[in-house]
C-alpha cells in the first residue's frame, strides 16, 4: 500500500462538528452533526455512514435515534502489538434512551480501525442485540465495474460439512465472527471481524438488491441461526453498562494480508496457547477403525510406525503420538494398560478422545450418575435447558451438557484427572459447539453461550494446564466454534475428512479461506486423519488420490496423523514410499500454511496453494488436479504467486524429485486426481 510521508496519527478538528482523524493510510471522520462516522482508504475504499445501534425493550435504536453526539475523550495510547495510537469516544445523549457510546481507536502505520459501543444507564440494562458497524455506503474503490466485489462467508464452526463460500451481489449473505470483501482480480479488499469473543456470538451481514454494489453492511454481537446450532435467542447480556465486541475493520491492497492482519491482530488482544513442542506426527484411529477399535488395532500400528516407517524419517524430534478417537472404552482396564505401555516402550507417545459437553444417552439414561460426583447429579441434571426448563433439541446426535453446571467441571475433573494419571500427553476434544448453545445456564452470571463456552474451555485448559500436571499436554479441538480460540494448540480446519479425492477438495475449500488460522489463533492448523489407502467406511483410492489427501495435510499447516490400518498391505507400501520422502515431510515438520493464489471460487477450492519461506529463500507451490478422470495442465502465474517475472528461478518437484528452470509462469502436468509440491529458489548463476 502506497503511504504519504507520515504515518503518525493525527486529528484535524475542521469545524465544531467535524473531526477527521488520519495515519497515512486511512482516515477516520467523524461528524458530531449527525452522529455518522467513515473509514476512508489511501486507495479510495471505503465504509461511510456508519452508526452504532442496539435492541432495546423489543426495538431497535440507532445514532440516528440520538439528539446529541459528543467527543468526551481524545487520548493517545499505547497497547502492545498495536502500538502507538489514539483513542476517541463519542457520546450520543437523548432524555429517554440510554446513553450510547463509540470508541474508536486508530494506531501508527496501520490500515485498521478498532470500534466498540456500549450503552449505559442508572438502572440495570439487558440488550442481545448490538450493531457497532451498520452502513450503507460500502466500497472497494476502483472503477465502477472493474473488478466487482466479492463476499467471504466464514461459518461459525466446522460442524456438518459445512464449506466457505464466496458470494457476489445481489444477495443477502451472514458471515460469523469474520469476513472479507474483496476484488478478485486486484485482490483490494476490506477484512472485518470481532477481536473479543468472551460474551458474543458475531454477526455480519451483508445485503445488496444489485450486481456489483453493497447496499446494506450490520455487524453485530448477538448472532444465531442454524449455523450457529442455535434454537433459542440469543442470551442478553446485562448491566448498568453493556459492551459490544470490539470489532476490526481493515484496508488493504492484498486482503489475504488482510486476514492475515486480523488473526495477529485477535492475539494482540488474547494471545494464542503456546507450544513449544513442535509439529505433532502420528496415527488417530478414527478412519482406521472408528467403533471396530480393538487392542491388536491399536498396538499393531505402534509397531508397524516404529520399525517400518520411523525408520524413514517419519517423526519430529524424535516423537509419534498414537492417539484414540472415540472407542477408546471399547477396551478393558487390563487392555489400556498394556496397549499403553507397549506404545511407550515403542518410544511413542499416547492421545486420546473426549467430549466435555455433550451426552450421547438416550432418556433411559439420563438417571445415569455424572463421573467424579459420588451421585451427587445424574446427567439430567447437568443437561443445558430452554427458559421453560425443556432440554435442548440434540445437535448432531448429542445432548448439549451446561458447561457452567458445578456436577459437569466435577465431570471435567474426573475425566482430566484420569488421561492425566494413565500418561496421556494429547487429547482430541469433539463436538464443543454442544457447550457454546445458547440457553439456561446453572449459572446465573453466565447468560450466553460464548459466554459460558468460555468458562467451561477455560477450567478444562487450565486442568490440563503444564503449570498444573507439570508436562506439556496437546489439545486439539476437533468440531467446534472457530471463536474463542486461545485454549486449543490447533482446531481441525474443516469437519470430517477421509482419503477420497472429494474429501481433500472439501479439506483444501477450508484451507482456501481459513490458512491465516494456523499460527494466528492456534498454533496448527488440524487438516484430520491424513488417508493414504482406505478409510473404515470408504473404498480404496488410487495411488495418486491417495497421495494428493497426503499433500493436502502437507500444506495446511499441520497437525500431521495418518489413518489407515497398516495390516493392509497397500497401506504399508505407500507408508513406506511416501512417508520417506524427507523433502516433503520437512515441509511437514516446518509447521506452515500455505496459502491460496486465488479466492473467488464460490464453494470451491483453490487448486493452487502459495508459501513463501524467508530462511530458505524459496517459494513453494502445491498443485492440484481435482479432477479424478482427467489430466489436467497448468500454467500457474509467476507475478501472480508474488514472484519476480523478469527473474529465473530453479525448481524441483519434491513428490518426483525431478528439477527445471523457469520465469514468468510455471506449467505443470499432472494426471487424475494428483498433485505436485514445487521449491523455486532464484537460479544460481
């Protein structure tokens, strides 16, 4: 992005009813006339007439309901990450509405504003709506119909299959928690999205009746739909004085900078869970196995891991997890305790497999005694309810558990404290978004589902804490909320994926529109049980459609666990083959995302996928032919990938091993359903 000369943040008071607050790449303007507020790029993008809004005792009042807007505050500020900036709030006073706040922070060198409102009173307030950014006026600059804006839909969690979209107008599209606006072809974009996820839910909504236009833009705390799993109303959130979410809203030439920017930007206000272990290599049974787990299953691949493949190279620092999935209780105390031990012997290290806020018995069960309470509560008990007192309607097959509920951290306690003393150091939590519903918390202080997902992911973290059990434990979340993140080294990026051709498209939509993740929010981004032969309950796949889901978990970032049942002999033989081969599983192990070259793709995926890795002063380029019946060519833009056209660059296929020169553009074949791993180093001359 072009900058002018100073970056610093400065404030123009132009008239007694009009602020303009400026940092060389964007301005903030405030008018104390009618209470609207702009974002205005350096590169002619925009957000104008903004107001703030919040539902109110069964009505919606906006800035416009107000008769007086006033700056109380102007200070400059420091906050780490950040940086140096400035601070303004707006008052809005009328006699019979409640006071309504905007804060608005800008900082040194950023194309970002902050914005967050309040309302507040001298008698208690409830509000389960609250709008910081409605307007109109939303565009991303440029000539009219140039290059017609596009709109990224981010689901709510990865629950059901459900894939990223990309949407153009007209149309009438909620995105949850985050979004991007952005212009295919130039790549200017506009990223908004919440910074604070302790209380709300996080609404975008964004409507337009014509092509190429937006028309209508409300982001709002206090969101739910199916795609939330809700069925009751969003909880009120009460007080003398109620907060919004902070919220986000950036400018930038390349908005997959953008997203980028967002993510860091979440952990300069919560920082992501450390983990200092490195990328975690191994097995899940779930693919392998699912509910036919058994104990030669599981021992069988420790074995066939240690001899076979460890050999090769296929470790990080020395260490494989060998996890469990669900169906861990399908063995006996005395079979735990051994497979445990033979896996330890083997060098490996065991993870295994929970659901902390779902139940999955039926009514005859629901008199069943909650572990860890002597009796004290029976499952019925600690189910989340409606305001009438019903039990919530099942997501999934599960019933949602009330993670405030004194019988369920009891649960906690009983379940952590025993992967503790069995040795377990990973742990695969399923199905959270049970704990994240809206509903009638045990709690009374708690009166919202992120809210109360915050609590009870906050007890379960710290149980398992190393300041707690005195050893690193992995957490991995598995179907769950992409917000709040900070209690999880990595999520799944995507809901379940096995071995086929579809599911690694399916994988790499997720990738496409969520890479920025891995890093930012968590420290891996989870790409699931990578298949190289056959899942449970699919067919075989072929050599290279095995292989391409291989290369798929490569990229992503990467939690790296296979899931095939190694007695089957093509399973082994393509362990043998792929897994040995150390220039693709030191991408593995480097932990980086790769990211997409383009994204307006609808539902699909991108079949091109970039990563530039400053230490080895390489870029990396993953292919993809998605189509298992044809062979596909590519001529892959150069300029397009971030690289200098007018230079030659070497480079090597890392599957194949085999090497070339070129500039310009990179032209691949590839057959059915394969895919290609590409370094390109600047030619040595």
């Amino acid at each position: 992005m072009m900058l002018t000369s100073d970056t610093s943040v400065q404030v123009q008071q132009q008239s007694d009813n009009f602020i303009r607050v400026t940092n060389g790449h964007l301005s903030l303007e405030i008018d104390l006339g009618n209470g609207e507020a702009a974002c205005i790029a350096s590169n002619s993008s925009h957000v104008k007439g903004i107001r703030s809004a919040f539902r109110w005792q069964g009505r919606e009042y906006s800035t416009d309901h107000y008769q007086s807007h006033e700056l109380t505050t102007q200070e400059a500020i420091v906050q780490e990450g950040f940086g140096k900036g400035i601070r303004l709030v707006v008052l809005h006073k009328t006699s019979i509405l409640p006071q309504l706040e905007q804060h608005f922070y800008m900082y040194e060198s950023s194309p970002f504003v902050l914005v967050q409102t309040a309302i507040a009173g001298d008698v208690e307030l409830k509000a389960n709506r609250m709008a910081v950014i409605q307007s109109k006026t939303v565009s991303l600059g440029g000539e009219s119909g140039e290059d017609e804006p596009s709109i990224l839909r981010v689901p709510f969690d990865n629950d059901k299959w459900v894939r990223y979209t990309v949407v153009k107008p007209p149309l009438d599209v909620e995105s949850y928690e985050a979004t991007a606006l952005f212009a295919p072809n130039s790549r200017r974009g506009i990223v908004m999205g919440s910074l604070t996820h302790r209380v709300w839910k996080t609404g975008i909504r964004i409507q337009s009746e014509q092509r190429g236009h937006i028309e209508g833009l409300d982001l709002y705390g206090g969101a739910v739909s199916e795609l939330t799993r809700d069925s009751q109303p969003h909880g009120y959130v009460k007080g003398k004085r109620v907060e919004s979410p902070l919220v986000f809203i950036g400018f930038y030439e390349d908005y997959r900078e953008g997203l980028e920017a967002y993510g860091q930007a979440n952990t300069w206000i919560e920082a992501q869970l450390p983990w200092e272990g490195g990328v975690p290599i191994g097995w899940n049974s779930w693919s392998a196995a699912m509910s036919d787990l058994d104990y030669d299953l599981y021992t069988a691949t420790s074995d066939f891991l240690k001899n076979e493949v460890q050999p090769l190279g296929f470790q990080n620092e020395d260490t494989l997890y060998i996890n469990f999935d669900a169906f861990w209780d399908n063995f006996t105390p005395e079979e735990m305790k051994s497979a445990l031990e033979r896996v330890r012997q083997n060098g490996h290290r065991a993870g295994t497999y929970w659901t902390p806020f779902a139940f999955w018995g039926g009514p005859d069960q629901f008199g069943q005694a909650v572990e860890g309470t002597n009796g004290r509560y029976t499952y019925e008990d600690i189910l989340l309810r409606d305001s009438e007192g019903e039990i919530l309607p099942d997501v999934d097959g599960g019933l949602a558990i009330d993670p405030t509920h004194p019988g369920n951290l009891q649960r906690i306690d009983w379940f952590t404290d025993k992967f503790i003393t069995e040795g377990f150091e990973y742990i695969k939590l399923d199905f959270l978004a049970h704990g994240s519903l809206e509903g009638q918390h045990h709690n009374p202080d708690i009166t919202t589902g992120i809210a109360a997902y915050h609590y009870g992911m906050s007890y379960l973290q710290h149980k398992l804490s190393p300041e707690v059990i005195g050893r690193p434990f992995f957490i991995n979340l598995s179907i769950a909320p992409l917000f709040p993140y900070a209690f999880a080294h990595s999520r799944r990026i995507s809901c379940d994926v096995f071995g086929t051709l579809a599911d690694t498209e399916y994988l790499l939509n997720s990738l496409t529109h969520g890479w920025w993740m891995s890093n930012t929010l968590y420290r891996y981004n989870d790409p699931d049980h990578s298949v190289l032969y056959k899942s449970f309950n699919q067919e075989a796949t072929g050599w290279h459609e095995g292989r391409s889901r291989l290369t798929a978990s490569v990229i992503a970032g990467t939690v790296l666990l296979l899931g095939d049942d190694f007695r089957k002999e093509e399973a082994a033989e393509r362990a043998r083959a792929w897994l040995g081969n150390k220039d693709i599983m030191n991408v593995a192990r480097m932990g980086k995302t790769f990211g997409p070259l383009e994204g307006d793709l609808g539902k699909l995926s991108s079949d091109v996928f970039v990563l530039e890795s400053l230490e080895e002063k390489a870029v990396y380029l993953a292919v993809f032919n998605f189509d298992a019946s044809q062979a596909a060519h590519r001529s892959i833009s150069l300029e397009r990938a971030g690289l200098d056209t007018k230079t030659v660059y070497s480079f090597q296929d890392l599957w194949e091993g085999s090497k070339g020169e070129t500039s310009d553009e990179l032209t691949v074949s590839l057959e059915p359903a394969e895919s290609k791993i590409f370094r390109l180093t600047l030619k040595e001359n």
